[in-house]
C-alpha cells in the first residue's frame, strides 16, 4: 500500500486547476480570434465584392459614355441648317448644309474671292465684282455660324448622347441604373487633327494666276489642308479636317484639351465648324457618384470637289466693217460669218476731184469654218492665253476638265445650229445626275437652244473687259474691197482691206453664276482713196 501525505494532494490539485484554467482561457482566446477572423474575411469578401460591383458597374458607365458619345460623332452629320438661294447649288438633295458639306460652301466662297484677287492683280476688278465677293463671304459666314451654333448646342449634343447612353444600364451599381448626361463641361467641342486634310478635294490650277491655297496631296488627289488659316481677297477662310478614309472614332481626352474650340482658337473672323465632340455621363446610385468622359471625332466619310457648280462661261464672237474715204472713217457696220458683199460707200467727194463709190466683200474669214473652234481660230495669231483664261474658269466648274476636253467640245460644236442662222454667243455651262450635284460635265450650248433652266443669261461677268491677245494683221484678204471713181482728175486710186481681231476676256467672280466671257472682236477695215500713192 501507498501512503497518502496529506499536505502535497492540495498542492497538486491547485496547481492542476490553474493550467486547466489558463488552457481554457487560451482556448477562448483562440476561438474569439478564430470568430474575429471569420468576420473579417467576411467583411474583406463584402468589400471586395462592393468594390468589384463599382468597377464592373464603373466599367459599364464608361463603355455607355463612350457608346454615347460614340454616337454623337456618327450622328451629328445629319444635323442641317436651310442655305441661302446664292448656296443651293452646293447644298445637299434637300437644299441644306450639314458637317458633311459646310467646307464645299466654304470652297465656292473661297472661289469667288480668288476672283477678286486675280482681277486685282489684272487691272480688272470693279466695284460690281468687289460687293459680289463680300456678299458671298458673309452669306457663307452666316451659314458657318448657324450651322455652328447647331452642333454645339448642348440640347443637340445631349440628345444624340442619350439615343445610346441612356439605353445602357449599370445594373452593377443597382438594379435599373440609368447613365444620365450631365452639362458640367464647359466646352464640348474642339477642332483637332489640325493641319491635315479637309474632305474638300481641289486642283492647284483652278486659282487664277498668283492666287494659292494651302493645300495636302494624298495619291493622286490633293485637298485643301483643315484648320489652316489662308486668305483670299484679304478674308479668313478655315476649313474643317476629315481625315479621308477615317470612321469616326474615341480619342483621348488629353488631345481634345489641346485643341478646345475655347481655349486654343485659330484665329480668323469666325469659327469653323469643330469635328470633335465630349460628353459626360453619370450615375448617382451610390453615396458618390459614378462619373466618365468620352471624346469622339466625326467624320461624314464623303468628300467633295471645289467648284462654283451653278455657273457658266460665254464666248462671243463679232464683226466690224470700218469704212474709210482718204484714211477718214465714214461709216461702221457689222457683218455676219457667211460671205455678203456690202455697198456702204456712195458718192463720196474726193479731195482729188470726183466722187468714189465703194464696197467690200467681207465674211470671208470664215467660209470654210464649220464648227466653233474653227470659227474662233478664223485669223491667225497665239491663242493660247485666251483658251487658258477660259479654261481656268471653267475648272472652277468641274476641277478636272482639260484643254484636250476644252479642244473637243469646241470642236463638237457645230457653226450653223439647226435653225439654219449662225449664231454670236455661246453658253459653256455643266450638267448634273447627281442630287447634290457633284458630277458634272461641260456642255455647250446657245441662246437659240433649250438651256437650263438655272441659268440667267443676262447675268453679266462683274469684272472689267481687257484685251488679252491680238490676232495678225492681214493685207485684202480674207476679206476685200473694190471701188468705182467717177469725175476727178483720176479714174483709178488705191484701195485696200486691213483685217484684224483683238480678244478681249472678262472675268466674273461666279457669285452670279457668270465665270467669265472670251470676245472675239473682229475688226474688217476697208480704205478708199482716189490718189493711187496714198
């Protein structure tokens, strides 16, 4: 048997108790730890979960945004202002300007005011010609600015923003969750990718002489350069820039802040129309709101070619008989381009005695002209800087025509029309198939034919008329003359024909659809003397 000590037992047993007391209290601990853990891991998944809930849902307000605004630049193309009736023959099928083609309005302005600038430079500018060119400036600045005034209006903006921004949810940041537009910005639009092409294609050769634009070639093609300040006839033009090729797409708001229409204007006497646009949207789900920007570049993806479409260019051709009696003029007739024998000089006292009776046989020059540019090419001389004068304006009507389609057309022109009676003045005008005419071909034509119906032929050229080049001078022919003395001291004297022609251009700005008109001056002289050494 064992012996028991009664005075340790206690002491075991106390001690037993406290362990057992501090094991418990341990475990306590560790279950509260273990309980406090579990609540933050729940608490760290809650807010990991609410965070990702506001990413997504931030996410789906920005992809809204950029949807919204997306839609602005695709859409705002079909936002239009009327044009005035001098503009309608570059609006579109409904006889309106829109981002589309408010640079073709701007082309026919610029046109008109190189006009005046070549005049200028060519002593023939009027001040018929100067009010046309400042009237076409401020109807075409008028329109910009209407036109302006539309594709910044906020309303607008919004509208085209909410077709598809207000049609997205962010259903993360609650159910139902609409992306609302806000008019916080305090600029919407911007003009960028400055310096690069606008949609409004041109050639160099369609200026008058000494008048440039500034231009960027792209392949065959070159366009007038977008947001680049030029000048014509001493006023600001800008055109808008569309990349060619471009669909209209996002860019980063960093490049919109660069070129804000506010804080980086281009200068100039009006605003050009911006292709740039930004909107922002928001959603105020949460205790903070959820907010995103998006900025888009428009792009109407059509491009034009610069012309005066509703206009015309005349050629005039006629014929003068001056009759004189000892290198004294008597009498001025006309005569028309078939061979006619005028009596115009009747019993004309000479200073040699007796009296003189004269005639001529006159039109000669062009009895075996058929067609109209044998009739223009009748006396000998350069022609060539009167057809380049024509020309140059007729390109203001259709950038690619040439001097071989020029030779042609001129060529195709028959002399006598059907009615049988030559005719004086020739039309030089374009046809279109197109609504918005932008296809046009030269055709000619004459007051005794069926014209179009735009066409006012009393509208004249505005500019001052010049003789541009002189055709050779020809002895008796193709023209001649005869005389009949009677009385006097001799029966025969000296006569004899001096023919001529001066070509005389005047231009016209295009304002009122006259581009300009080339006249040929024919001039038959006809001398009479009854002294046979004068």
């Amino acid at each position: 048997m064992f012996e028991t000590h009664p005075t340790t037992a206690p002491k075991v047993t106390a001690k037993f108790r406290r362990a057992s007391a501090r094991l418990r209290n341990r475990r306590g601990a560790t279950l509260g730890l273990i309980i406090a853990c579990g609540f933050g891991l729940m608490f760290c998944i809650w807010g990991f979960f609410q965070l990702s809930m506001l990413m997504g849902g931030s996410r789906q307000v920005r992809n809204a945004v950029d949807a919204g605004a997306l839609n602005v630049s695709k859409r705002i193309v079909e936002v239009k202002v009327p044009v005035s009736q001098q503009y309608a023959d570059c609006g579109d099928s409904t006889g309106s300007a829109s981002m589309s083609n408010i640079n073709r309005i701007w082309g026919k302005s610029f046109l008109i005011n190189a006009n005046v600038d070549g005049m200028k430079l060519d002593g023939q500018t009027s001040p018929q010609a100067t009010a046309a060119a400042e009237t076409a400036y401020q109807m075409s600045k008028n329109i910009n600015d209407d036109l302006f005034s539309k594709v910044t209006c906020h309303k607008v903006l919004n509208s085209l923003f909410q077709q598809l921004a207000h049609q997205r949810e962010a259903r993360l940041l609650g159910a139902d969750t609409k992306i609302e537009k806000t008019d916080t910005d305090v600029c919407s639009v911007a003009m960028v990718d400055r310096g690069a092409e606008s949609n409004l294609a041109y050639n160099p050769n369609q200026l008058p002489t000494n008048v440039a634009a500034k231009g960027v070639t792209l392949g065959p093609k070159s366009f007038l350069r977008g947001y680049t300040p030029m000048k014509a006839n001493d006023k600001d033009f800008i055109f808008t820039s569309f990349h060619m090729g471009e669909m209209p797409h996002l860019i980063g708001d960093d490049y919109f802040e660069k070129n804000r229409a506010d804080t980086a204007p281009l200068g100039g006497s009006y605003t050009p129309v911006p292709n740039a646009f930004r909107r922002i949207g928001e959603v105020d789900a949460l205790p903070s709101k959820v907010t995103a920007t998006a900025c888009a570049v428009a792009n109407p993806q059509r491009s034009y070619e610069m012309a005066i479409p509703y206009s015309f260019v005349t050629i005039q051709v006629g014929n003068t008989a001056k009759w004189y009696v000892e290198r004294k003029k008597i009498k001025e007739t006309t005569y028309g381009f078939k061979p006619e024998t005028q009596y115009e000089v009747k019993d004309v006292k000479l200073s040699t005695g007796g009296t003189v009776n004269g005639w001529g046989e006159l039109g000669h020059e062009y009895s075996s002209a058929s067609s109209l540019l044998a009739v223009l090419n009748a006396l000998p001389g350069d022609h060539s800087v009167p057809f380049k004068k024509m020309l140059q304006r007729l390109q203001e009507i259709d950038p690619n025509f040439n001097m071989t389609r020029l030779i042609k057309l001129l060529e195709s022109q028959a002399f006598v029309p059907q009615e049988g009676q030559p005719v004086s003045k020739y039309y030089l005008y374009p046809v279109y198939s197109s609504p918005d005419k932008s296809d046009p071909t030269i055709k000619i034509g004459s007051s005794n034919y069926d014209l179009p119906p735009w066409l006012n032929p009393n509208n004249p050229p505005e500019g001052l008329e010049k003789v541009v080049a002189t055709e050779n001078k020809q002895i008796d022919k193709p023209n001649w003359c005869y005389q009949r003395i009677t009385g006097g001291n001799n029966s025969s004297g000296k006569h004899w024909t001096e023919v001529y022609g001066n070509i005389m251009w005047q231009p016209g700005t295009g304002f009122g659809q006259h581009l300009g008109e080339l006249r040929f001056a024919r001039v038959t002289e006809l001398y009479f003397s009854g002294d046979p050494d004068s």
